[in-house]
C-alpha cells in the first residue's frame, strides 16, 4: 500500500544524518581519538534518542492514557508521530491511520480508512459506514 507510515528505522538514520556533520567536524578535531569519539557520539545521539522517546510516550500515557491506548493499538507511537520534518514527512492521515485515509463519513464527513467491500464505524460520531463499490454509505446511526 502507498503512503504508509515510516518506519522507525528510516527516521533514526535520518535523525543519525543529520547530525553527522557535527560528528565529522569533531572526529577532525579529536583526530587522535577518532574510533573511541565515534563509539561514544554514536551511543550518546541513540541514548538521547531513546531517553526522548521514553519520555515523550511517558507524558502521554500518563496525562492522557485513552489516547495512547488508542494509539497503541494501531501501531501508532506518539514519540515518532509528533515528528516533524525533516525527520517524518508523514501527512495527519497517514500519522493517524497508518495510511492515507480514502473515505469520508458522510454523517460528519470524518476521515475514515476503509477497505472496498467492509464497513466500519466512525471514530467521530460512531455511525457504521460502507464500502462498497467505490460508493461510501451510511448503515445505520450511533
Ligand atoms: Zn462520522
């Protein structure tokens, strides 16, 4: 499927090249050292990115636990979700639902992600929608 969320890994590298510069710069500096100051660059950038991670998530969990149950339970990470670029060029739809949402309710006209030939509820006003047939219907209200 096109447009789906960024793997986590793309995003570290990304986060790794962007401060490669700085790395360089300072291995020139410390040339002597240039092994041992690489090691420890290294570790030190992934320790600050997993230290920023854990807390990120923390804050969310602990001041709004519905959301991140929610979020977790579509593969949704808030750390990497609220990255911006030029770290995560993923839209709102794709950070929400995974992938680019390809329906509207037609209720409340929310963006929905459906597959052709199911239905599914509304996360806004909770009314059940179909997909069938490249038309979008309502089934029944809340
Ligand atoms: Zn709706």
């Amino acid at each position: 499927m096109v447009n789906q969320r960024t793997a986590h890994w793309k995003i570290l590298s990304r986060f790794y090249l962007l401060c490669l510069p700085f790395g360089i710069v300072f291995t020139v500096i410390f040339s002597a050292f240039a092994l041992p100051f690489l090691l420890a660059f290294g570790t030190t950038l992934f320790l600050y990115w997993q230290f920023t991670r854990f807390v990120t998530n923390s804050v969310v969990k602990h001041y709004m636990p519905e959301t991140y149950d929610q979020m977790q339970k579509v593969g949704c990470d808030p750390f990497y979700n609220s990255l911006g670029a030029p770290l995560n060029f993923d839209s709102d739809g794709v950070r929400i639902f995974g992938s680019e949402p390809n329906a509207n309710c037609p209720l409340c006209f929310q963006l929905m992600l459906l597959e052709e030939g199911t239905t599914g509820v509304c996360g806004n006003c909770g009314s059940t929608v179909s997909f069938i047939g490249k038309r979008v219907e309502l089934v029944s209200l809340m």
